[in-house]
C-alpha cells in the first residue's frame, strides 16, 4: 500500500526566502516606572501607624509608676495646685 499526499504544495524553507535587513534602527529602551496614588500612600502610613498602635502597650507602667511616687509625696501636691492655682489667677489677671 502506498500513501501519497492529498495536498500538493510547494514548501519552500523559510529560512531560504529570508534577506537580511539593512539600515537597522537603534531601539530605545526606557526605564520601568512605578507610580503610586497618594490614596495608597496614605493606606500605606495607616498600616504602619496601626501596627506601632498595637505594639505599643496601652499603659506605660513606668510613667504610671512615677505618678504614683510624686502623689505619695504630700509637697508635690501641695506645689502642684499652688502652681495651677498661680496660672489660673494670672490668666484672669488678678
């Protein structure tokens, strides 16, 4: 049995009809260039202030601390409200 080609064509290799190309034109390559909104800046600074906000513990303890040593001493308290009492009546003029 003999199997023969149902279409006939004329096949020429590719490569054989090439020409080279002459005058070339140099390609210009530009720079990536990556543009951010100013509404993703600003999620951006939200994320970042969030995550310091949850880092930070809700008491500082070592300033509570101090508060309660200066309320233990009685002439801290005594020269704290002479002293808010002295701005409040130079505010008023008297």
């Amino acid at each position: 049995m003999m199997i023969q080609k149902i279409y006939s064509s004329n096949t020429i290799n590719p490569l054989q009809n090439s020409k080279p190309v002459s005058g070339t034109s140099s390609v210009k390559h530009s720079a990536d260039e990556i543009i951010i909104s100013d509404e993703a800046k600003e999620m951006q600074e939200a994320e970042k202030l969030d995550a310091i906000a949850r880092e930070t513990p809700d008491v500082r303890e070592d300033l509570v601390e101090q508060v309660k040593q200066k309320i233990k001493d009685p002439n801290y308290l005594n020269n704290a409200i002479a002293s808010a009492a002295d701005q409040f009546l130079r505010a008023y003029g008297l």
